[in-house]
C-alpha cells in the first residue's frame, strides 16, 4: 500500500462511491425495482459506508505497513490541550458560514431553489437504512480527513517536494470525491455538490496542516456534523 501512486489514491473515494452506486443499481435492476439508477441514488448512505470500509481498510494497512497502530495516529495532545480547544471553537464559528452560504447560494444560482437540491439529495428511504446512516456518520469521522490529510498530502508533500500542493491537491479532491455522492448526470448537481464543500475542505486542510493535534477534534466533529445530516431523514418520515 505504501507504494501505490498518491496522485491515482486521490481518485480513490470518487471512485468507489461510483462503483457502489453502480453495483446498487445493478441489484436494483435484478430486483425489478422500478428506475433502479434513481432508486440508487437515493441509497448514497450505503454506497458512502461501503466505500468507507474500504478506505479504513487501506488506511489501517498503510499505518500497519510503517509499524503504526491505526488510532496511534489520532490521540488528544493533553499539553496545552485548552489552546487545541479554543482553536476547534474558533474554526466552528468560522465553519458555520463557510459551509452553509456555498450551499445555499450555488442551489439558488443553479436551480433557482434549495428545495431541488434538498429533494435530490434527501429522499425517502427505509427506515433500517436510516439507522445505517449513523454508523456511516461514524465510519466518516473515522476514515474521511485521514485518508486526505493523514495519508495523502504528507505523501504528496514527499513526492512533489511541495507542502502547499499537496494541500491544495488533498483538499480539492477532498470536495470533488461528493460529485459522485451520489452519482447524478446532471451538471448543475455535480457543480453544487463540488462547490458546496470546496471552501469547507480547504479550509480544515490548512487547519490540520498547521496544527495536525487536531485531528482527533475534527474527527469527532465531523462525525457528529454527519449525524445530524443523517437525522434529516427522520423529518421525511
């Protein structure tokens, strides 16, 4: 695993929420399910835990490879850990608007509404892969900032000789992997999707550049900001 090409691995999430997604419709249409591409869409819950599983597994295989235990990685700091504190409630309140406004205002530009955007994202869905979506609002936290920031730039950094590439790099793929979450022909859903996330993603790779002791923090918020996109689902019920 430590000799894959870090520029492909970027492609990695991307491609394997596709393929999920692909494989769903493809069951879907064994099924008989009536528009089994549409109704896969609506499943992205499933295709985004399957491909976290494999991203732990590549993530726990790298670290192995260099004699690291997983979760070694991702420990609190407890010297100074009030200042890590402090810098996590300053990086939410700046989070809040960074990642709201794109999303509202590209659905607005593009659709002329949040209500299109919202229905295709959110759609009705069994009530079992609800629950699901918390244990994937979990696997999020675990692999998501990992595998960009964790794994890929300090390997890219090493390849190009170049820190801010390598940020930039992590962190655009980082936003461009929820064009395919979930996987809709449709330009102006795949720029929203790309869009709303960009500064977001930018932004906490510069954080974990400078300051990676917060990874466990950012972990953890980001499950729970994950937690709360799944407990959407309820208000459709």
């Amino acid at each position: 695993m430590t000799k894959s090409n870090p520029y492909l691995m970027l492609f990695m999430r991307f491609a394997l929420f596709a393929i999920f997604q692909c494989l769903l419709a493809l069951l879907f249409f064994v099924l008989k399910t009536k528009d089994a591409w549409y109704t896969s869409q609506g499943w992205w819950i499933l295709s985004a835990l399957l491909a976290n599983i494999v991203t732990f597994i590549v993530l726990k295989k790298y670290f192995n490879d260099k004699g690291i235990r997983y979760f070694d990685n991702f420990k609190f700091v407890k010297k100074d850990w009030w200042k890590d504190v402090l810098i996590v409630i300053g990086m939410f309140l700046i989070t809040i608007p960074i990642s709201t406004f794109p999303n509202t205002y590209l659905a607005q530009l593009l659709y002329n509404s949040t209500d299109v955007t919202f229905q295709l994202f959110f759609r009705s869905i069994p009530f079992w892969l609800i629950i699901v979506g918390f244990f994937w609002a979990i696997t999020q936290g675990i692999v998501e900032l990992p595998f960009y920031f964790a794994y890929l730039m300090p390997r890219l950094e090493k390849q190009m000789n170049n820190g801010w590439k390598a940020w930039f790099l992590a962190s655009f793929f980082l936003a461009f992997q929820h064009v395919a979450l979930p996987l809709i022909f449709d330009l102006r859903f795949m720029l929203w999707r790309l869009g709303m996330f960009m500064l977001f993603a930018f932004f906490l790779g510069l954080c974990l550049k400078l300051r990676p002791r917060l990874f466990p923090y950012l972990m953890i918020i980001h499950a729970l900001m994950d937690i709360g996109a799944v407990a959407v689902f309820f208000t459709l019920k």
